[in-house]
C-alpha cells in the first residue's frame, strides 16, 4: 500500500472516530478500538475495515512476518498503535499533514511493538508429558524441543537467573545485584512436596504463588516436561508453532516402535490429552443397563523391560535429526538452511502422520497415511508412489506382503482408490457407477494397520536418507 493511500486511509479512520465521537449512541453495543491497557475508544465497522486492509498490505508487502504472526496476533499489534495515536492526535483534524503525522506515530508505535516482540528470542514453552514407564530417562533434544524428567526440570528453572521482577503489575528489569532463580526456592520446594504426594499449607496470594500454580497445572503428575524453545514470535502463533514442534518431536519418537499409534496412546502432552477414563452405556431391550470402561489414553509408552530405552534412541538418531530440522525449518522457514523445500516436505508428510495415528476414524486415519505418502512422493503419480515405496521402505510393487498373496500393488490401490479417494470424493466413480455400496460402514481397521506400516517405512527412510544428504534441497530425489 503506498504511502499516498496509507494516509488516505489514516485520514478517513480519523474522520470517522471523529464522526463517532461527535454522534448520539447507535442501537447495541458499539465497536470498541482497544488500546491495549484495557481501555478503549469508540469506533465503527468502517474503521475496522480500514485497520484490517492496514494489516493485509503489511503482511502481503513483508513476508517474514507470516512465519512470525498470526493474523490476529499482527492485527493486535496495529490495532494498538491506531488507537494510541489517535488518542494522542487532533482527530478534528483529517487533513493530508495531519495524517501524514499520524501515519508517522503509527508505523513508530509498531516497529516498537515488534522490536519488543523480538526481543522474546528464546522464550520457552514447558508442557507436562509422558514417555516410558522409567522417569529417569536422561534428557535428550530432538531439534528445538528438550525432554526432561520433571525434577531436573524445575531444579533448572531454579537455577537459572532472572533478569526481571514483576512490581505492581509491571515488569522491571534487574540492572544489579544477585539475580534470583526464574522460580524461588519456597516455590522449588512447595513444588516438590507437592508432586511426592505431601500437603502443603495454603499461600498468601503473589507473584510466586502464581507462578506455583501453573507449575503444578501445566505439568500435573506428568513425570517429564517437553521443552520447547521459540525465537521472537507473536503469542498465539508461539504457541502454535510450540505445539507443533512437540507433537511432531512425540510423533519421531514414535517411530521407534513397529506401531507408532499405540506408542502414541501413551505419548502424551497434558496440554492435548489426559489419562480419564470413558463409561459407554448400553441398555438392552430387557432393560439390562451395561456399563464399561474405557481409557482415553494410556500412562505410557509401553516396551519391552529389558531393552534401554536410550539405546533404541540411538539407533534412530538420524531420523530424529532430521525431525529436529524439519521443526526448525517449521518454526523459522526464513532460517537459511541449505534444504528448506526437503524440510518442507518431510514437516507435512510428520503432520499428516500424526494426525493419522491419533484420529479415531479408520477412514480418516487412512486419508492421512495415503497423503503421508503423496507427500513423500512430491505429489507424484501412481507410479511414483510405487517408486517412493521401494527406494525408501524397500518393498517392490510386485512383492507378496501379506500370506493371502497381497502385494504391494494390491494394498496401495486399497488405500488410495478403495478408501482416500472414495472417502474424499463420494462413493461414485467418474464413469457415474457406484464404486462405494455398503463399504463406507464396513470395518476398514486391517487396511488403517497395512496404510500405517507402509507410511512408517516410506517416512523412517526418507528421514533416514535427508540426514545423509543435508545439501540436497530438490523432493523428487527421495524417491529416486
């Protein structure tokens, strides 16, 4: 938006507040411009129009700020500065000059707002999760994301010095002195006691008392923390991108086991999911009420005792390398990394398998791996998905998988032409015949296990093979 119609539009969102302004109240409640101290000034549609048309010229003519913000994180920030320097200026006055000078205030008060934003780098996102039944696994890092058992955790955070203080609702930096722990010792130690089962005494309202109750909430009776650590982002995007990159980060570590979706039932963030249990009631015709109990979910990740849990880690350490890339590349695709489009291919194709492994929907579930794959394929044909398959996952078209005889062929068509495309498309071929009859309610979970088995080994050897060739940057050649 050139700067002509910048302060054109600057001249109109100031002739309209004035028009508000000046104008009995409308019927209902009004449209409110927050200035982000809780407080407001009237507005209208108009004016939000205006600010929103402001935000997409911004966002549209700087990229960089889409992998940074939201919309709504980025429309806060320029909503805050119009109302700010509206509120400082003559709004009687609509005048070019006026506007231009406006204007000026407004872009200021933004380029403030991101500086303060970028100055967040390294802000940490701590959620509670489960892992194996030990909970003394040492901490590892897949890419950004850190696991670690919850006491050496909080002994961290203890540790850790504090450069600013919270004073009368304020934040204050901390130019000398001994800086204090991020969490104070009373708060280590209530939490501790807390977690070991022993009650603690009520707390007289505070900044730590605050601070020990999100603790306890966030983390729960998870026995570790998955840590996820940010560059400067906008606050609902940072907690996308965090989100993201540790269910991704859970989602490689699922891959250790031949099953990933039932090592995921007990790979969990609390944030996503907590262990309760589900009463499915039935009442048959003889009205015999039959209860039943169900688990959402399970406390861990189950495994064989006698096999170290680190041990197996290592093993994968290439596949974990290259999921700690793709986040990376996820979080700051502007990163300069040599192979930006590969990551960009393998953070989908975890994506999709993620979110097939969770998904209660058989059908979904395969919609999910089939597109794992076509990812991986770089959106290929069919015969380039058969490609995909023996160059990474090492099964050739024509190899029996299955003891009824099953080939390859015969379990790719099932999953993409039997199940995605009909599911996505209707149970009507393009030549007007019913491809679909009573299918659609048949029981597709053989189908979901072979789809899942397939997808793990085309994803497992496309990491596998992304580690081994950091510099590569071009997608056909994970199935060449």
């Amino acid at each position: 938006m050139p700067d002509t119609k910048e302060r054109e539009l600057v001249s109109e969102v100031l002739a309209e507040v004035n028009r508000v302004s000046n104008s009995k109240r409308s019927k209902g409640f009004p449209t409110i411009l927050w200035l982000g101290d809780g407080n407001g000034i009237y507005s209208s549609k108009k004016v939000s129009n205006h600010i929103r048309s402001y935000c997409r010229s911004k966002l549209n003519t700087t990229p960089a700020l889409k992998s940074q913000f939201t919309d709504k994180d980025f429309h806060e920030i320029v909503e805050h500065a119009f109302a700010n320097a509206i509120t400082a200026s003559n709004i009687a006055d609509s005048s070019p000059e006026n506007a231009g000078t406006v204007l000026g205030d407004i872009e200021l008060r933004i380029a403030n707002a991101l500086e303060v934003v970028a100055g967040r780098d390294g802000l940490e996102y701590c959620f509670g999760c489960t892992l194996v039944r030990e909970e003394d696994v040492p901490p590892f890092e897949i890419g950004p994301v850190t696991f670690e058992p919850r006491s050496l955790w909080l002994e961290r955070k203890a540790s850790e010095a504090r450069s600013v203080r919270v004073c009368g609702g304020r934040v204050e930096n901390l130019n000398s002195g001994n800086f204090p722990g991020q969490i104070s010792q009373v708060t280590k130690r209530r939490i501790l006691n807390t977690w070991s089962g022993k009650a603690v005494r009520k707390r007289k309202r505070s900044r730590c008392s605050f601070d020990e109750e999100d603790i306890i909430k966030a983390i729960g009776a998870c026995p570790y923390v998955c840590t996820v650590k940010l560059p400067g982002v906008g606050g609902n995007s940072g907690q996308a991108k965090a989100l993201f990159a540790a269910r991704i980060a859970l989602t490689s570590i699922s891959l250790m086991w031949q099953k990933p979706s039932k090592a995921l039932e007990g790979l969990n963030l609390l944030y996503d999911r907590e262990n309760r249990t589900k009463v499915p009631l039935r009442v048959a015709s003889n009205g015999l009420i039959l209860g039943g109990r169900e688990s959402t979910c399970t406390p861990y990740a189950t495994r064989i005792n006698d096999i170290d849990f680190r041990s197996v880690f290592k093993d994968f350490q290439q596949e974990h390398l290259a999921t700690g890339d793709a986040i990376r590349w996820w979080i700051a695709p502007d990163n300069g990394c040599a192979n930006p489009r590969i990551l960009s291919v393998l953070s989908q194709a975890l994506f999709w398998f993620h979110e097939a492994c969770r998904e209660e929907s058989d059908l979904k579930a395969i919609m999910g791996f089939a597109s794992c794959i076509e990812v991986l394929s770089d959106g290929g044909t069919r015969a380039e998905r058969y490609q995909l398959i023996e160059m990474r996952a090492g099964y050739h078209r024509d190899l029996e998988l299955l003891n009824d005889g099953t080939t390859v062929e015969d379990l790719v068509k099932r999953i993409f032409e039997a199940a995605r495309n009909r599911l996505l498309h209707g149970p009507t071929a393009k030549n007007g015949a019913s491809s679909w009859n009573a299918e659609f309610v048949h029981d597709w979970s053989s189908i979901r296990s072979h789809a899942e088995f397939l997808s793990r080994a085309c994803l497992l050897g496309c990491l596998e093979w992304a580690s081994n060739n950091p510099s590569n940057d071009v997608p056909k050649s994970l199935r060449e």
